[in-house]
C-alpha cells in the first residue's frame, strides 16, 4: 500500500509551484524592483522594443521564473524605468568621466568616449539628421561635452575625425586637439592611387568579372564569356598586391588593442598636464 501522505508525486520531488502559491508569501518590494531593473536592463543592452515585455513567450518564462512577479507594462517601462535607468546609469558614467583622464570625440555619428588605459566608455551617440554644415557640428559637440559637464578647461580634448571640410570649420570653434582617422584616410590613399594609375581601374574591373564566376582553372577550360587577363595584367596584378601590403600591416595595427591614437593620448605631455590637475 502506499502511504496517503505520498499520493500524486513522486518521493522526493518539490511541492507544486500552485501549492506553492496558497501559502501566502508574497514577493518584497525590493525582489520586485531588482526583477524589474534586469528587465529594463535586458531591454536596453539588447536594444530590445518596449513591446517585448508583453509577448506571450517572455510572460509564460517569467511566469515559469517567478510567479508571484507581475510585469509591468510596455508604458511603464517607456515612460518611467528605463528614463530612471537613464538617469541613473547618466550620473555613475559621468562621475566616472570627470574623474578620469583623456577624452576622445568620433565622428561620423558623433559618439562620446574616453578611453583611459585601455578602458572605453560610449557616453553618448547622436546621429545628425540635419545638413552637416561646420555651425551644426560644433552645436552637437558642445552639446554633448556640456550634457557630462566634462572639465575641458582641465583635460585636452581630442577629436578624431575624417577629412571633411565641415568638419575641419567645426573644430575652429572649440579648443581641442584634431586628428585624422588612420584607417580613413589609408582609404582615401587607395581609392585615389587606384584612379590615378593608368590602367588599374580595368584591371580590377576584370578581376570582379572572374571571381563571380568561378575559380581560375575553370576559367582555363570552360567556354565562358568572361573576360580573361593578359600575362601583363597579371603582372600589374602581382606588383598591386605587393605595393598594398603596407597598408595590410597598418590595418593591422589599427587592430591591435594598443593603437597609435591611444599612445598619443598618454604621452609624457599629457601624463605632465595631469598631474597638475
């Protein structure tokens, strides 16, 4: 005979999750606003919509983890929690940044961001909706400095950028210290020596038509209508390649962890002008 006290499950096993519910605990305030944060936290490091609280599978696997938890609506969190984490997450970073040395601005979209031995911290990013002329550039960056009050009277201030003209005016209106982008302007040497050397333009364009369609040895046996290289293209060819490979190193070294911009950034200088602060 079994023993009535056993009925219904297994020995050993864990009450019912229903059982569980009718002995009257309650989650506390504090469980349910820690939930709530890593809910709000999810959202916004997977840049989730606010939508995806209220779908049917992320209900049934909270209502799986925690039961007794109640979701707060897509309104809530758009209007109220995720402003809050805003706000809070706002404050930590910028005492962080005031508290750290070396800023960096990017461009295009004009990211905030300081890296101090090799930690990096995104600040803000904004996209420019408007024509990119060098008065609204300087508006946004002095926008973005005043939002994380940055003491720009105390640290230099580096700003990374492209060739652009409009963007070379902005700088004029703020102190800082310019730099162009090494991996922009390595594409600016390519794209010009390509369209300056005679014949290379048609020669790469040959190069595209071949690799479409197959390898090099079908090529040689197939009927195809593809056009083929000439032994002095291929030489010209083999002299491109060889005359890139420096920029294949550069691009290399612009993927290391520790690059160029990071060590002109934590010079003697700089070290010298920060222990002053």
């Amino acid at each position: 005979m079994r023993d009535s006290g056993k009925q219904g499950r297994p020995d050993g096993a864990q009450p019912l999750i229903k059982n569980a519910l009718k002995s009257g605990k309650d989650l506390s305030q504090g469980e349910r606003t820690a939930i709530t944060t890593r809910i709000a936290q999810m959202l916004a490091l997977d840049l989730q919509p606010y939508s995806c609280v209220e779908n049917r599978g992320f209900k049934e696997l909270m209502n799986h983890m925690e039961p007794l938890y109640k979701i707060p609506s897509r309104t809530t969190f758009s209007r109220t929690i995720i402003p809050e984490l805003y706000r809070d997450s706002h404050g930590y970073e910028g005492e962080n940044a005031r508290g750290l040395p070396g800023r960096q601005l990017y461009q295009p979209h004009l990211p905030l961001t300081f890296n101090v031995e090799m930690r990096s911290f995104a600040l803000e990013n904004r996209s420019v909706t408007e024509s990119h002329t060098a008065c609204n550039i300087l508006e946004h960056l002095q926008a973005m400095m005043d939002n994380w009050e940055l003491p720009l009277q105390k640290l230099p201030v580096y700003v990374v950028m492209d060739n652009a003209r409009n963007f070379r005016a902005a700088l004029t209106g703020i102190s800082c210290v310019p730099m162009q982008c090494m991996g922009h302007t390595l594409q600016l040497a390519i794209k010009d020596a390509e369209e300056e050397t005679a014949g290379v333009p048609a020669i790469l364009k040959k190069c595209r038509e071949i690799l479409k369609e197959a390898i090099c040895v079908e090529l040689a046996t197939s009927e195809t209508t593809v056009p083929n290289l000439a032994p002095q293209e291929w030489k010209a060819v083999t002299g491109l390649v060889k005359a890139l490979e420096p920029i294949v190193l550069g691009t290399k070294d612009l993927s290391e962890e520790c690059t160029k911009l990071v060590k002109l950034c934590t010079t003697a200088t700089d070290v010298e002008e920060l222990s002053k602060l």
